[in-house]
C-alpha cells in the first residue's frame, strides 16, 4: 500500500540523517510458530533476533511478549535498528507505536433501565451478573461504593486473570466486583523514562479520575445519594451492575502508548474479559499499522465484543476515530439533564450559560465589573485565551473575566483568573465550538457560553466602553434541571464521518451518553483536575465520547448475559438496528453544535435503545472470513493482512465477496467516483439471521436518498426457524451531480425490514465524490 511505501521511506530518511540515532518504541510481529527450538522462550527468541541487528553497545531489550491477540514483541529502537530488523526473514512488520489520547446519574434512567422493569433488559440479563468487562484505561481507585461486591457470587470460574498488588494497591484492593488488576508501563517508560512515584502509582492506581469514571459508568452498582458538589442528586449506577470489572492501566500523565495497549489487550483477552471498553484514540492509520485495531481484530475473533470511543475531534468531518468495522464507535449525544448557570448582563440581558459550581463568590443581587481578557494590555491572544501568567492582576481584580475557549483546559482558564484576583469567569466557545456546552465543576465561579452568546458578551463589553460606561454582569446558578427538551442531541464535541480509513464503513457506529455523565472519581484528585483543586469528592460529572463508550461497554455485557450465543458482531448489530435517531420531541434529533437536524455522519445508525436491542428480530452477523475478505477487497497485502489477522490467508476467493461495500454490515455505504460518468450504480448483498419469531415474515420499506433509485431483492423475507440466514440484495442507482474538483455531495436514505412486531432499520449513505 502507499502508505507503506510512505513508512519505510520514512524510516530511510530518519536513518540516513543525523537523527539517526533517536530511538522510539516499535511493534515488531514475527511469524507464528517460526522459534527455533534452541531457544527455551519466544522473549529469549526475540531478544537474540535483537541482538543480531543491534550494535554491540546498545542491549536488547524487549518492553513486551504478545501472544494472544498478536504474535511479536515491542521494543525500542533506533530507525537504523527497525529497518534492519525488517530484513530478517521471519520478521513480518516492524510498527512505529503511537501514543494516543483519553477521549475525555441518571443515564440508566434515560436509557430505560430502571431497576422495577420486571421484565426489561437488567431483567432478562441478570444485571449482567457473570459477564467480565475489561476496562483499558487510567487505573481504578477499587475503594469507591460503586465498587463494592455485596450479594455478588463467587468469581466466576472462567477467569484466569490476576490482581497485581502494589505497596499502594493491597491485596484487599480487588473483590468479587472488581476481579482483576494490572498496569502496563514499559512503553511509557522506554520513551519518557523512569515514572515520578510522586506524582503517579506505579500500580493499577488510578491518578486521573478517567479510569474510576468510565469503569463505573459500565459497570458501577447502586450508590445512593449521589452528587457532584451537589449537583445530579440521585442514584448513580453503572450500565451492568452486577457485571465484574478488571482494570488494566495503560494511560499515564504523558499519553497512552500503542506497545502498552497491545500488552492490555493480550492480557485481557487471556484473562477471559467478555467485552473490552477502551476509551482512548489517536490518528487514524491503515489497520495493519493501528494497534488498537490489531488487538480488537484477535479479540472479537475470540468471542469479545470491543468497544471503542468516537473521539472528540467533533463538530468538524472525518474526524471520527478507532474506525475498524470490527470495533463499536461509540458517539456522544446529551440526556435530559442540565446544570443551568445563566450570565445577566448590566443592559438587562439573560445569556444561557452551564456551569457545576457551589463554592462561595458572588453575592445575590451583586453586579460585578465585566471585561474581556484580550482588551487587558500584554499579548492579547494570550490573555483573550487566559493562559497561565497571561492576565494582569491590576486589570482583572474583583472583576468578572470573559476568557476564550482553547488551547489551555476549560477548567485552568478559571485558576488562572483566580490567581490574578479575578471574582468570576465567563467561558466563551469559539466560532468551531459553536454552541455546544460542557459543565465543569470550577474552582471560582464560573459559566460557558455558546459562540454566538459570547459574541453577544464581548459586544456589550465593546459598547460599553465606548460609551465610557462600565459593564457589568453576574452569574445566576440554578442547580439541576431534569426533563430537559429536545434530547438526545449530538454532542458538539462528538466526532464526525465520514470514515477517512473505509469511507464505505460508516462510523461512528451509534451515539450513547455523553456529556455531563456522573459517575465514581478517586481520592486526591480535584472535580477540576487542576493541580490547586484540593476538594474531594467521591462522583465528578465529565463529558465525552469517553463516557458515551463504557454505556456501550455495559450494554454490551447485558445483551451477551441475555443471549450467549451471539457474536460480537451480532451484539453491535442489534444495537445499531434498533437505535433511534427521533428525540423527545418527536423530531430528528438536533446537532448541538449550530442547533440543525443532524445527520448520519453525526449519530451513525442513531442512539441506542436498550430494551429494543434485546429482541432486534433480525441481525447482521459477520465472520472472521468476512473481514479478511474485506480487507483483500480493500487492497491490503497478504502480508498486511496477516500482521493483522494472525492468520495464513488467500485472497483468491475474495472477489466472491464482491466488493468492499459487500461486508455484511448494519449500515450501508455507497461511494462513487464520478470522473465524467453520468450514470452509475452498485449493488449491496446483505445477510440477516433470524433471532426472533421462528415463523415471521418481514417486509421491506425503503427511503431512497434524494436523487437515487434503490430496490431490494426480494423485497420479503420468509423465515421458518430460529437462527435460519437469509440474503437480500440491494441496488443503489444514481446521477452525477455538478461538484467542483475535489467536492463531496452525500445523501442519506433508510433500508427498514419489519415483521409487524421489530424494526430492523439500517441507514444508507450515498456519496458522490469529484477527483480533484
């Protein structure tokens, strides 16, 4: 492939220049069963075939083993060194690693999980009782209530994993709840030295709050009462309750390291976790080269369902990450739950703002001094953004201080006011924020604003200054408000299609909540997580497809407990078939972001519906033969498809498949290269397996985007048994459309097969594309 080509160019060039000697971390997969047998272990194995293309002076150090989900090693290495080990002959890549991100109640309630539904999900599941969930993340702080392992049963006997106890994770930290522990840092270390033990737990610890928080939105039991300094008063609980947990720590203060996530993934898939919630992204990259999609890939293989977070690149397109049709994407949209903290103006205006605060500041009734950062002398980009030592104390003492969104984090923007003696902070969303609002539980007071309300602000600020009249404003906190309208909505900050890898996969796959989510939060570690938070609190409220993804996760160990004999793929299938994209208004749901109908590059199949993904009628289930068809469809090598895959395979039969559109998955996406055609065409084969009625008939309903004729093939489908396979054919036709060079024109339609009783509904895209 040309990006292959790209990498090993780019290997010469660090190799011959004078960087050569810069070392970083690779992945290296070697050929399955190729270890001499003079050799008693594969790392004794690996560390001679290191020792052959090393210099003398550097030692051979492998990081990690991989045998379960990969067949290899990680070590770190000069380009000098990986390029040479590519030539040995039982070498098959050598991967640079990359490091990636975190993507950082009443959401059971608002999914229809309540614990008196006699006969809904957390019913028919058992609460998830035997299910594992291996949650790759921060660490866990095990001493939180959410934790707590009453009225559970004996561990389950399947488990094979383990509790690494530490001098600050004892041998008591893990319980019948959370069964497994284990932390993963060579690949941190080998690249940013020996960790500061003073700053982070050389254990499964948790040192950020990110790993308690999604670990208990998955999986957390009932904790009441519960709130975040107040705010979201109520029960919190996870998605499976009773489900087990194991933690494995992967992420430190400087990222989260490919070598380390493969080492997470190989042990978790050996343990016997059911489903895996990771949490985390980076750059999107062909799957051979991609970490996460290598172990994703062997664990769904082996029966474990992945599920992964969108990212939070969003209101932007392409930006959408962990894109491998074998991993749940994972959306975020909102729930009908808010935090109110309106501005008022001097003129009389009320701006909508949202804010989680409850300290001591402003007094009622009080209007305080308004300005705006920038207009404060000293460099005003940096003071307009309020980044630290920016603001002059003179300007913005006992005064309330508008600060853009960016660079610096929501929550420093306040610290940075404070310590310059400001009384309060307006936070104002940028031009590509739009309007979407995040809650933060800030160390003075404070609220965020949409964009266009900051500019409304900033305005006021301008006029009245030309009017040699002092602004003036304060914040009026309004707690929590419930039943809010419309929602769902796509969060802002949820990333976007299409998918920059398969643009015919569409990602995200479903939305699930999102923003403003309570959930568990260690000890030590402030609600705002700047370093001057010294409260304690035992829930913190975040947003992010970070927590959009353990929903997922839990439901996912629900939908397994309540029917073991579906595949990962079956699992995803029904919660993409059965999403909803209408909210509570009766409307398609809003974008956030500028307040437009969203769309499917938006919320993928829609937002998921639990209770309706228990009985879907109807699943698209796919095989591992499936993907590696896939893949050959998608032209990637032999040899890239089995650094992958693990497997020996042949693409010769490939083509039977059709084309890449042709995997068998919930969604359809058609993309077409005009280049001067004026009529074009596809076709999709799909295959449905009957999980429903074992006598049933569906009927096909079809909604063709705009300015395309599609037809199915049969357009009824009649099923005698449980479990029986039926195929169906799709036919996508359409017309060129006037685009300029490199212009995109995508339309969007539905395919819907009902029996009367279930709706199996699967979005499609078609996307018309001029070559530039």
């Amino acid at each position: 492939m040309g990006f292959f080509l790209f990498l090993f160019l780019s290997l010469l060039s660090l190799a011959s220049s004078a960087s050569r000697d810069h070392h970083k971390t690779f992945i290296v997969r070697v050929q399955n069963d190729a270890k001499p047998s003079i050799f008693t272990t594969h790392k004794h194995w690996y560390e001679s075939s290191l020792a052959s293309v090393l210099s003398p002076s550097t030692p051979a150090q492998v990081l990690h083993v991989y045998d379960t989900v990969f067949h290899g090693f990680s070590a770190k290495l000069s380009p000098t060194d990986a390029l040479n080990l590519q030539t040995l002959p039982h070498i098959l890549a050598v991967i640079p690693e990359q490091v990636r991100r975190l993507h950082t109640t009443r959401s059971p309630h608002f999914l229809g999980l309540q614990t008196t539904d006699s006969a809904g999900l957390l019913k028919e599941s058992d609460f998830g009782s035997d299910l594992v969930i291996g949650v790759l993340d921060t660490g866990i702080w095990p001493e939180r209530q959410s934790f707590n392992d009453r009225d559970l049963g004996p561990v389950p006997s399947k488990w094979k994993g383990q509790c690494v106890t530490t001098k600050d994770f004892g041998p008591g930290s893990c319980n019948k709840k959370l069964i497994g522990a284990r932390f993963f840092c060579s690949g941190y270390e080998a690249s940013n030295g020996k960790m500061n033990e003073t700053f982070e737990f050389r254990s499964p610890r948790d040192t950020d709050g990110h790993g308690t928080h999604t670990a208990s939105i998955a999986a957390g039991r009932y904790v009441f009462p519960a709130s975040t300094l107040g705010y979201a008063k109520g029960v919190a609980a996870g998605m499976a309750p009773k489900a087990r947990l194991a933690a494995y720590k992967v992420c430190w203060t400087a990222g989260c390291f490919d070598s380390d996530i493969l080492a997470a993934f190989d042990a978790a898939v050996a343990d016997g976790v059911d489903v895996i919630s990771l949490s985390v992204g980076g750059v999107v990259v062909p799957y051979h080269l991609d970490a996460i999609a290598i172990g994703a890939f062997s664990a769904a293989d082996q029966g474990v369902f992945v599920s992964a977070s969108a990212g939070n690149g969003g209101p932007g397109g392409l930006t959408v990450t962990n894109v491998a049709p074998w991993v749940a994407t994972i959306g975020a949209g909102t729930i009908d739950r808010d935090f109110p903290a309106d501005v008022k103006l001097g003129n009389g205006k009320v701006v909508p703002g949202v804010s989680v605060y409850n300290g001591l500041g402003l007094s009622p009734g009080r209007m305080y001094p308004l300005v705006y950062g920038r207009t404060g002398g000293g460099d005003g980009y940096s003071s307009s953004l309020c980044l630290e030592g920016s603001l002059d104390p003179k300007f913005v003492k006992g005064k309330m201080v508008v600060c853009d969104r960016g660079i610096n984090s929501r929550a420093a923007k306040g610290e940075v006011v404070k310590k310059a003696g400001g009384i309060g902070m307006i936070l104002a969303n940028s031009v590509f924020d739009g309007e979407g609002l995040v809650a933060d539980c800030h160390v003075l007071p404070a609220t965020a604003v949409g964009a266009s309300n900051g500019d409304e602000i900033r305005g006021y600020i301008d006029s009245a200054s030309k009017s040699k009249s002092t602004a003036t404003a304060t914040i009026l906190f309004k707690g929590t408000r419930l039943g809010v309208r419309p929602a769902p909505v796509v969060a802002s900050f949820s990333a976007r299609g299409p998918n920059p890898e398969t643009p015919e996969i569409l990602k995200p796959d479903v939305i699930a909540p999102g923003l403003n989510i309570l959930a568990a939060w260690p000890d030590k570690v402030g609600p705002s997580g700047v370093s001057s938070d010294s409260r304690n609190i035992e829930f913190n409220i975040l947003s992010g497809t970070s927590m959009a993804c353990p929903h997922v996760s839990g439901l996912a160990a629900l939908l397994k407990v309540a029917h073991p004999e579906w595949s990962p793929a079956a699992i995803k299938s029904a919660l993409m078939t059965t999403a909803y994209t209408v909210d509570n208004r009766g409307e398609t749901m809003l974008d956030e972001s500028n307040g437009n109908t969203s769309t499917v590059l938006d919320f993928g199949s829609g937002h998921v519906h639990p209770t309706k993904a228990m009985d879907p009628g109807l699943v698209y289930d796919i095989t591992t033969m499936d993907y590696i068809d896939f893949l050959c469809n998608s032209n990637y090598t032999i040899n890239n498809i089995r650094v992958l895959t693990r497997k020996n395979v042949d693409c010769s039969g490939a083509k039977r498949a059709g084309h890449v559109g042709n995997l068998n998955y919930p969604s359809l996406s058609a993309v077409f290269q005009q280049y001067g055609r004026r009529n074009m065409s596809t076709h999709f084969i799909r295959r449905v397996t009957n999980v429903g009625d074992p006598n049933s008939i569906y009927k096909v309903t079809i909604q063709p985007p705009s300015g395309t004729v599609v037809t199915v093939k049969p357009e009824q489908l009649v099923f005698r048994r449980v479990g029986q396979k039926l195929n169906f054919l799709v036919r996508v036709q359409t017309m060129a459309v006037k685009l300029s060079p490199g212009g995109t024109s995508m339309k969007t339609g539905s395919i819907v097969w009902s029996d009367g009783k279930h709706e199996v509904t699967s979005p499609l895209t078609v996307t018309m594309q001029q070559p530039i």
